[in-house]
C-alpha cells in the first residue's frame, strides 16, 4: 500500500472545520441516543459482547484508509452524497424514535457516519472510507425476527455435525429436534450451541482479515464468508467431544469441558483455522505469497493520520448538517413524550374453560423455566380442548407482549422444529371469506410430523387486531403502529390437533375450522385490538 505523507507542519490548532464536526458528532449522539443505549444492552449479551471493540477497529480501518488517499485541504464541490446520507440517516433515526423501536436508530446512526465522513472528506476521498464503516455493523443486534431464525438454522446443523461425528465414533446418540439423547443424559440444542454466540466475533474478525489481505477478490470472499462455517464445525467438534466424554468419564467431565471449551477457546481456534484457510490459499496462488507478505498490517504513520483532521473544512454542508441535526435532537427533547394507552385487557388465568362446545381438559398447561424464558412473553396461556364426539383435542395456546420491540413474537416455524417436529407443508391464506371476517384473516396452516405422529397447525400474529401471517409482515406493521400510535403490543395464537391414523388432512383442518370460529371472538378480552 502506498503511504501518502503530508509534509505540511502536523498542528491540530483551533480551526472552525474541527469545530463544526465536534458540533455534528455531539449532537448527532444527542440525536441517536436511543440506538445509543441500544448498543449498551446489546452488548450485556454473550453473542454481542465484541460490541465495544469494533468502534476502535472501525477507527484503525479509517486511519489506514486515510493513508492511502492524498491530502485534499480547502473547499469541495462534491459534498452532495454526504448530504443526502444524512438526511436520509436523520430520517431512519427519526422513524426509530418514533416507532420507539431503538435498534432502528442504532441502524441509523451508521448511516450519519457514512454520511459525515463524505461530507468532511468530500465523495472522492470519502468513498474510500466504507471498509470501516461497513465493519461498524457488526456492533449491531441483528432485527428479532432474523436472529431467532439464523440462531435456529445454525444450532441444528451444529447439532446434526455433531451427532454425524458421534455416530462415527461409534457413541450411541439420538437427535430428536432440539434434543442430543446420549442415553445417560439428554442435552438441549440450545445448551450443545452455545459456542455459537462467538460466531459475530468471528464474522467480524474474518472481515477485517479480508480487509487486510493482499491476495486475489476470490481469496478475500472466501475468507469472508467461511467464519459461519468454520464457527459451526468447531461447535460441531465440542458437541461429539463432549458426547466421548460423556460415554468415557462420566457427565461429572461435561460440565467443566464446557465450561472450558464454550469460552474463547472456540475463538481462538476459528480464527487459527482462518489463518490456515489463508495460508493454503496462498499456497496454492501462483505468486507463492507468504502469510506476512498477504497482509497488510504496516501501522508505520497511522496515528499521524489524526492531523489530517485540520483539513476539514467548515463548508455549508457541514456547517448545515450539524445545526439540523442540533435542532431535532433538542428540539426532539424539548416536545412533551407521547401518552400511549394500551386499551384494558384481561389476563390469560381468566381464559374461559369452556369455549362453545368445547371443554378444557385439565389445567393449563405450564412451560419449562427455559422455555418460558426463551418466549419472553408478559402473559400466555396454554391448554387442551376436547368436544364431545371429537377423536382429538385441540391444544391453544397464545402469548402476549405489551412491547414487541426488544424481540416479540417467535415464529413457529422457529420453534417446533426445536421440539423435534418437521414441517411437512405449509401456505400462508386468508380465511376471512371462510369465516365471515370483514376484515382479511392471514393464517398459516401448517402439517408437522415427527416419526408417525402427525399434526395439523394453524397460527397467525395478532397486530392492534390485524390477523397477519407473515412474522416480517408483523414487524413492519409493529413499525407502523409504533409511528402512528406508540403502541407496540401484540400477540401470537396457535391451534393445533393430532391428524390420526386413518384421518385425512381435511378432517383435522376441519376440526380446527370449528375451533378458530369459536375463539375468535373471545380473543379480544386478552389480546387489545385498536
């Protein structure tokens, strides 16, 4: 990499571009704070507690970015990207503070510096700044909604590795969904994964690593994307590990291997594998590059890079962006906090036992401790139906929030295979006409299985009394709502029945039919529409 030296005199002397920039960064954190605080709890979090590290490799990246672009003092004609970035950051964060979902404004927040840096450097310079701000995102909590559904993908695939490496070991084990059997114990998937909360510091390792590389774009494209595989394996390897230790020492040698192996040391080793990944890459590269000679890690004049800061210049643009955003963050202050009303609701422990023909069969039914915790919902309830006459029951069971916006509802399709169930089919429809409703009725039905048993479910997220299908669709709509009226509750409804041997599909859709007709109407008392 070429270094680009400023033979100027290096002062940091008073200059009104270093002024106005304090003035945009100081209110931009008034502006953003609640992504702010978002970050904070974020990073309380095992998966996220790389958080804090980044906001200082993202900074190394800049002043090594900056070393390779000449020094531009004075004006600039090509501020405009910079400006429309922020505008269009002030409006993601504005929507975020609206909606009162604060992992909005920590996305926003991004965006603003993006939109800074082009404004400071202008669009030639600043263009080449978005390694360090891309790499920014991985200090962010993935949406709910992606997280449950990619941490639910990966803990299988671990899980199925690890049982395949058992199996070939010989080691008598049984995967029934998220359950390892090892016969002298059960392991929960979400117990066997827990190596997995290091794969965003991998992810993030892994693409500074890229960044750094001096080989071919292939190279770097696969270091990139190989940290989740790498990161699966290596919990892959833990989980049969252990499983030997189990079956050769005794579960008193599991608990004190995990608690050994799921620490940093599942980092370290991914990250060796990484460099090896590299190092047999290069290997195999025609120009026979060493590893030292692949990356780039000269540090020769980067903190001199600081001086640069004089450079900037107090333009319109700047000078602008930071009396805008100065004004909406006070401004946002000074405007009284918006009274939201969640409409009286009764709780799920006066849930009728009777519902039409339909009577409950013993008592509700409580979830496990870890269960309940995973659901994190403020009220639910659970229980089985049975009508005279009919062949099976009918289980219901419904969870709700009074704030969805610090992850909500879980989608099924995420947790019933973790109960061991496969889902056969499934299709998203509108039942209103089928019902009646005047308004549409989005439901999924679902057939799972698991071995012989089979079962047919219906389920759908309950937004301000909109019946919605689609768990993204109920994440917008959560947005929405969190604009127009503050509210963020909301709930989830599943009904299912056991599909018996001889019966056909229809027969228990038809069961459920009935049911859905007959609860709806009650549901209002517990679930607040608008």
């Amino acid at each position: 990499m070429s270094v680009i030296q400023d033979t100027r005199t290096p002062s940091l002397s008073f200059n009104w571009g270093i002024f106005w920039l304090v003035v945009a960064t100081a209110a931009a954190g008034v502006f953003f704070v609640d992504g702010l605080d978002a970050l904070l709890t974020a990073w309380q979090r095992p998966e996220y507690s790389h958080g804090p590290l980044i906001p200082v490799l993202s900074g190394l990246l800049f002043l090594r970015q900056l070393k390779s672009v000449p020094v531009e003092p004075g004006p600039k004609n090509d501020r405009w990207a910079g400006v429309t970035l922020l505008l269009f950051a002030i409006f993601c964060g504005a929507l975020g503070k609206m909606s009162n979902i604060s992992d909005v404004v920590a996305y926003a927040t991004i965006l603003w510096v993006g939109a800074i840096l082009l404004i400071s450097f202008g669009w030639n310079t600043g263009k080449h700044m978005w390694p360090p701000v891309l790499h920014l995102v991985y200090m962010l909590p993935l949406p709910g909604v992606i997280y449950f559904k990619l941490s639910t993908y990966l803990q299988f695939v671990s899980s199925e590795l690890g049982v395949w490496f058992l199996q070939l070991m010989d080691v008598p084990v049984y995967l029934e969904g998220n359950i390892i059997d090892l016969g002298v114990m059960k392991l929960h998937v979400a117990e066997a994964c827990s190596g997995l909360r290091y794969l965003f510091p991998i992810l993030s390792f892994s693409y500074i690593f890229a960044v750094l590389y001096r080989g071919p774009i292939w190279h770097k494209a696969v270091l990139l994307i190989s940290a989740a595989p790498i990161t699966v394996l290596m919990n892959s390897v833990r989980i049969a590990v252990g499983g030997v230790l189990v079956q050769k020492l005794g579960i008193e040698w599991l608990e004190g291997f995990s608690h050994f192996f799921e620490g940093w040391v599942i980092f370290l080793i991914c990250v060796l594998i990484l460099f090896g990944l590299a190092r047999l890459m290069l290997f195999l590269h025609p120009s026979k590059m060493s590893l030292v000679e692949a990356l780039d890690l000269d540090t020769d004049g980067l903190m001199s890079q600081f001086t640069r800061l004089r450079h900037v210049y107090p333009s319109t643009a700047l000078i602008g962006g930071a009396l805008l955003t100065a004004v909406l963050a006070f401004g946002w202050m000074a405007l009284p906090q918006r009274d939201v009303t969640i409409p009286p609701r009764d709780g799920f422990t006066q849930f009728p036992r009777q519902i039409g023909d339909w009577q409950q069969i013993g008592p509700p039914e409580i979830l496990e401790a870890g269960v309940a915790k995973a659901l994190q919902a403020d009220d639910y309830h659970s229980a089985q139906f049975l009508r005279d006459g009919d062949p099976a029951q009918i289980g219901f069971f419904s969870a709700w929030y009074a704030d969805q916006s610090n992850g909500g509802v879980h989608s099924p399709e995420v947790c019933l295979p973790g109960s061991g169930w496969e889902i056969a089919w499934l299709e998203r429809v509108d039942i209103s006409r089928q019902i009646g409703a005047a308004q549409p009725f989005n439901i999924n039905k679902a057939i799972i299985q698991k071995g012989e048993s089979r079962m047919m479910v219906y389920y759908w997220f309950e937004q301000k009394g909109r019946k919605v299908a689609w768990d993204f669709a109920a994440k917008l709509l959560l947005v929405y709502d969190g604009i127009t009226t503050g509210r963020k509750d909301g709930a989830i409804v599943r009904l299912t029945t056991r599909i018996l041997p001889g019966e056909k599909d229809a027969d228990a859709a038809a069961r459920l039919d009935e049911m859905l007709q007959t609860v709806v109407p009650v549901l209002p008392r517990f679930i607040p529409g608008s």
